[in-house]
C-alpha cells in the first residue's frame, strides 16, 4: 500500500519576494512570508531585490556585443595607424607629406624587408 506524501509544496522564495508589493519593508515581508509558512531573512530580501534591481525591466538579457573598432575590424590593424600617425605628428605634417610625396614618385625605389619598407637610392 503506497504511502501517502505529506511533502510540502516547494515555493521559490526569490520569485516569492519578487511577486511581492515593493512598498513593503524587508522586515513586513519577513513577517508576511512567516505566516505563510516560508522562512526568510531580512539579508535575503535586500539581496533579491538588489539583484532585481540589477537586472531591471529586461530581466537581466544583454544587449548586442559592443564592436571593437569602428570598423569592426579590431585593434591590431589599426595599430600601423596609429603609429604613422604618431610618426607624423613627430616630424610635422608638411615633413611627412614631403616623404610621402617621395614614396609616391619613386615607388620602385620601395624595397621591402624584415623591417618593413625602406627607401634605396
């Protein structure tokens, strides 16, 4: 003969809190979910309202990933860029443009190597 099941239902005591009027204090709901039979603290219930509160009306879903570059290509293709311009900035823009010039004009004259580009007579 089976035995009849005295078990309690089980209640979530974060969804109960949060089903909860947020004009009550921690303390009133402590003494509301105690005659209800529920067991709470008043630690507990400021910490699933913080967490609630963290989550806010979106339930806690992020957003789309932010992109890393404008181009979305990344930084480590920006970072040439970011040196020439350095760079130029160093020696003055009419210098660099001047050097720039030279390149443009005598492209031939380019001879790649480990080091990158260096200009040859």
């Amino acid at each position: 003969m089976p035995k009849a099941s005295k078990q309690k239902k089980r209640v979530n005591k974060s969804s109960w809190i949060r089903d909860q009027p947020k004009a009550l204090s921690a303390k009133e709901l402590v003494m509301k979910a105690k005659a209800a039979g529920i067991e709470l603290t008043t630690a507990y219930v400021y910490s699933v309202r913080s967490a609630a509160k963290r989550k806010g009306a979106h339930g806690g879903v992020r957003g789309p990933a932010r992109r890393s570059g404008s181009d979305g290509a990344g930084r480590l293709h920006d970072v040439p860029r970011q040196q020439f311009l350095l760079l130029a900035l160093r020696l003055g823009t009419d210098e660099a443009q001047r050097l720039l010039d030279g390149i443009a004009q005598a492209p031939a004259n380019a001879v790649r190597d480990r080091g990158g580009l260096r200009l040859v007579a």
